[in-house]
C-alpha cells in the first residue's frame, strides 16, 4: 500500500472524531475533501499496481518464452546427444571390427587350404564380429549354382539340416551373385517390407530368406575371386542382438574381399605347390635315371680306359720293335743304305715317333681317369721348375725370336703339387704358345696368389681363337681349324691331358682368347694339397 493512503486513512481516525464536534456542514466537507483523497489515493493505487501486473506478466512471458527455448535447446541437446552416441557406438563397432579384421589377417596368413579359410571366416564373423549366425559359400566358377566349398557358424545342428542351400543361392543370386552388390534387410516382420531394400530383390524373398536362416536382420555380400563373383557371405541376428546396419555390411563386405584375395593366393599356392609336387617328382625320376645313366657312363668309361690301356700297351711293343730296327737299317748295321731310303726311314721314324707319344698321352689320360696315377703332392720350386721348362724350349723359341716373360711374386714360398705332372702343363701350355704366336713375338708366364689360392697363366701374342674353338678346346682330339693346325699335325689330346692334371690338383683351367691378339690359359692350384694317393703302377 502506498505511504500517501496509509498517511489519508490515519488522518480519517481523527477527522472522523472531528466531525462529532464540528459542524456538520463543515464536517461534511472535510469528509468529503477526505473521502475525495482516499478516492484518488486508491485510483493511484490501482494504477500502480495494474502496472506492477503488466510489469509481472511481461516478466512472466519472457520467462515462459526463455522456458520454451529451453526446452527446444534440450530436446536437439538430447537428440544430439542420441545421435552423437549412435555414432559414437557405430564407430567403437566399426574400429572393433577392423581390429578384429586385423588380427584374422594374421590368422589367414597361416592357412593352408581354402575350406579352413573358409570355417576360419564364419567363425570370425560369429565370435569376433559379435553376429549370431553366418554362412559361407564357394560356387563352380564353371556351374555357378553348385557350392564346392560351405561353412557355417552359429547354426544349430537341426537348422543346418533343414537350410537348403540350393534354394538360398537361388534367393540371393539377385543383386549379390549377378551384380556383385550387398542384400541387406534391417529388420523383417513379415508384414511390411524392410527400409532400403534393393529394387532386384522383391519382399517375398526377403521373407523366404529369414525364414530359410530364421533371422530377422540379415545381409550378404559377395566374395570376388579374380574379378569374378564365386561366392557370398551372409551374416544375420535375432534379438537380443542388435539389429544390422549399414556399418555391419560394410565390416561384412571388407572381411569378403580380404577372404576373396586369401583365397585366391591358396588356390594360386596350391596350384604352385601342385606343379612344385610334380615338378620334384619329374626331377627324382630324373635323377634317377641321370644316376643310372652316369653309373653307366662310368662303366662305359673304364670299358673305354680299359680298352685304351691295354690297346696301347698291345701297340707300344711292336712301335718299340719297328722304331728300333729302323735305327738299326738306317744305322747301315744291315747293309749300306742309299739316301732315298734313309729319307724314308726318317719318315718310318717321324711317323713312329708321333705315334708313340701319341699312345703316352693316351696312356696317361686313361691312368688319370682310371685313378691309377695319383698326383704326388710335394712342396716344390716353381720358379726353378719354370726355369727348366724355358731352357728345354729355348731352341725353339730362339727359332722364332720370341721373348719370354716369367713373373712371379717376391718370396714365393714352395707350392704344393705334382711337380713332374706340372711340368708337362707348362711345357704343353708354352708349346701351343710357340707354334702360334708369329716370329718376334711375346710370351708371359705370371702367378698370382691370394693366400687360398695360386692363379698362373701363360699368355701369348699369337693367332687366337674364336669362341665356338675355345669351347671345344679340351675336347679329346679337337684341334681347331686355323693354317697352322693344318700343316703341323697334332693329336689333340695335349690340352685334355693338361686339364686332368690340373683337376687332379684340386684346380681349374680357362681359357681366354681374342682373334688375332693372342690367347692366354689360366689355371688354380689349392696352396692346401688334396689327398691323392701315390703313383700307381703302369
């Protein structure tokens, strides 16, 4: 109540008392002045407060209005909050599922046959993706409605008696099997068709299907195998599980294509590991009979050295009969000798002579062979084994004019060898040498040692061969077609000789060669001798 009424209303006790004293005209005039102010005290008064209402209400609608915002900002706060945990959920689902895509392509790794992949993949899909049931199916590429491969989890026995699936391929052919793309039925209830359902597959099949895998929310992808679609994956639920999303076939369309590419590298390994079988079965028989044929090959040549040892021998007594009565015609022990006939000795005797080295370097070779002459390893001095071998070719390198060149390291400590064996490798070496290397020319003789090995060559400054000769060159009996080879005779077995020496060391031999610049002959020895056994007997 404002101040001025409660002031009028005191003022009215003792005006009131007045008015018993007073006259009444005067009293009635005051009362009326009185009843006047109370009046207009009481108007301000309800002024006053129909403003305080109004000033009210408007407070009050303003907050009813802030209320009512309030209320939609915690409406879309809480829908928000809905909507942030769904994904938040569809996402922990997703990285859970990529987690577990993870580990089973550790496992896939380890897999060996595709119907294990396959009971390895619907078992995934049921006790790591968190899916009440799933199936996996592999079809003919050929006869692409007949399953080769078939796994499942989740089923009861009875209910994978009763799936037929023939008919579930059928059902799912359309769009999974013909165009590669997902089926996906969030929740069938049989009365209305589910959201999102593919316009190829029409809801009498989608009913079929759940009654076929008894499952509400299903999907099926495909699986590609070599860009082709040879089979599908199908995952399902029933409450209490959560019903299928989007999220679920994309995890699910994943984990088929990680299979599909699996797959497909086994069939590729067992393919390989097919072909590696048969490949090692070709190569046991034929080393089998490689085994046979070179047991055979080693008979045949001890028949042969055999042969050829006793051939020579058989032909070294009566060489050694006619070589020596032709020393004695031409010595005129058996009468006097004219010179044609003494021409014609000589001849007799050239041709002998050729003839019997020719038997020695049979003879040796088939010995070697044979196993009947072992190299006698000994340390000895190659550089005075060299210098022998020089002075015995000198006369004929003094023909020629030709310069010879030994090189050898300082210090040379002795060399482990054969050194009578080794001397008729470099006396048939520095022969070649000379009889094709052109008046004025060069010859070198070099060693090299690497602490394991010794490496020597005989170089020279001659004719050269072409490769096709030097590929043929410790052929028996080979000789290569050059001028020099044609008017000079030779039984070819020289180098062949050369190279058992040197393998019978423990050692190899090369040639290199340049036409018309020279050839040089290479060849090891171990400075750790082999073991050979002792000369044999002839």
């Amino acid at each position: 109540m404002p101040l001025s009424m409660k002031l009028l209303m005191v003022a009215a006790v003792p005006l009131v008392v007045l008015v018993v004293f007073l006259d009444q005209t005067l009293a009635r005039m005051l009362c009326a002045v009185v009843i006047v102010l109370i009046g207009a005290a009481f108007v301000s008064y309800q002024e006053s407060q129909q403003q305080r209402v109004e000033s009210f209400q408007k407070e009050l609608d303003r907050i009813n209005r802030i209320c009512e915002e309030l209320d939609q900002n915690t409406k879309i706060i809480v829908q928000t909050d809905l909507e942030l945990t769904r994904t938040q959920e569809s996402l922990d689902k997703k990285l859970s599922g990529l987690y577990v895509l993870h580990g089973l392509s550790k496992k896939i790794l380890s897999v060996r046959s595709v119907a294990e992949l396959s009971k390895l993949i619907a078992e995934a899909v049921v006790n790591s993706l968190g899916f009440e049931k799933a199936t996996l199916c592999l079809l003919d590429p050929a006869e692409k409605s007949r399953p080769i491969i078939f796994a499942q989890a989740g089923f009861e026995p009875e209910e994978s008696k009763k799936l037929d699936l023939t008919q579930l391929i059928e059902w799912i052919r359309a769009p999974v099997l013909t165009k590669a793309e997902p089926l996906f039925a969030e929740d069938v209830d049989f009365r209305t068709p589910p959201a999102g359902l593919h316009p190829d597959v029409s809801f009498e099949t989608i009913k079929s299907i759940r009654m076929a895998i008894d499952s509400r929310s299903f999907a099926a992808v495909p699986i590609l195998i070599e860009g082709q679609t040879q089979g599908f994956l199908l995952a399902s639920t029933n409450p209490p599980y959560p019903k299928m999303d989007s999220g679920d076939v994309e995890l699910l369309s994943i984990l088929a294509s990680e299979g599909g590419v699996a797959i497909e590298n086994l069939r590729l390994y067992e393919a390989l590991k097919q072909s590696y079988d048969e490949l090692e079965e070709r190569v046991k028989q034929r080393t089998q009979e490689l085994a046979k044929a070179n047991e055979e090959l080693i008979r045949l040549n001890k028949m042969k050295s055999d042969f050829v040892s006793a051939v020579s021998h058989e032909l070294r007594t009566p060489l050694t009969s006619i070589k020596g009565y032709t020393s004695l015609v031409r010595g005129g022990r058996l009468g006097p000798v004219t010179q044609e006939q003494s021409d014609r000795l000589e001849k007799i005797n050239r041709h002998t002579d050729y003839l019997s080295n020719l038997i020695t370097e049979l003879l040796d070779i088939a010995r070697i062979e044979s196993g009947r002459v072992g190299m006698v390893i000994k340390p000895f001095d190659l550089t005075r084994l060299l210098e022998t071998v020089a002075d015995l070719l000198a006369p004929q390198m003094k023909e020629k004019d030709l310069r010879l060149e030994i090189d050898l390291p300082k210090n040379l400590l002795p060399v482990p060898g054969d050194e009578n064996h080794l001397q008729r490798v470099f006396v048939n070496l520095l022969s070649n040498a000379i009889r094709f290397t052109p008046e004025h020319g060069a010859l070198a003789i070099r060693a090299v040692s690497d602490g394991k090995t010794l490496t020597l060559s005989v170089k020279d400054t001659g004719i050269g061969m072409p490769a096709a000769d030097v590929q043929q060159l410790f052929t028996e009996f080979f000789r290569a077609d050059n001028p020099i080879n044609r008017e000079k005779k030779g039984t070819g077995l020289g180098l062949v000789l050369v190279k058992k020496i040197v393998e019978a060391h423990g050692g190899t031999i090369r040639v290199e060669s340049i036409v018309g610049k020279g050839t040089t002959f290479l060849f090891t020895l171990p400075w750790i001798p082999i073991d050979q056994p002792a000369m044999g007997a002839v």
